[in-house]
C-alpha cells in the first residue's frame, strides 16, 4: 500500500487520471480488500500506515495525499468504526 502516488509528483493540472487511479486502487483498494478478508476474523489490531500527507497535503502530490487521507475513511466504514 506504500506504492500510491510514488514518482509521480506533477502539480493537480499536468496529473493524468491513471495517476488517481493507482494511487486509489493502492491506498484505498487495498484497504477495502484486507477489511473485507479479515471480516469475522478476532483481530485485536487492524494496522495501517499513512504518511501526513493524507492530512497536511504535500507539494506536487495531490494524488498521493487524497488517497493516504481516503484510506482511513475506507477503513472506518468498512470495519464499523465509530
């Protein structure tokens, strides 16, 4: 899940929509997947790692930085988090 948005840093305008798209598939995609075949199963820890550019955004990474962020929401909803 480390792979979204690597090597791809263009300012918002020159990003094309496969750029979005591997950084979501990657990040969000994958988080989706693992909650969805861990369902059931008596996990005491779910562990993910996002960098701060989820929150804080990073330079030329727009891509990277939304999909980092989406992850955990993707993770809240699918595990029923509050």
């Amino acid at each position: 899940m480390q792979r979204g948005g690597a090597g791809e840093r263009r300012k918002r305008a020159d990003k094309v929509e496969a750029a979005f798209e591997g950084a979501w598939k990657s990040k969000c995609e994958a988080a989706r997947l693992l909650a969805r075949r861990t369902e059931g199963d008596r996990l005491k820890f779910f562990v993910m790692f996002g960098g701060v550019a989820g929150r804080y955004g990073n330079a030329a990474q727009a891509d990277y930085s939304a999909a980092n962020d989406a992850m955990f929401g993707v993770l809240v909803t699918a595990l029923g988090v509050p």
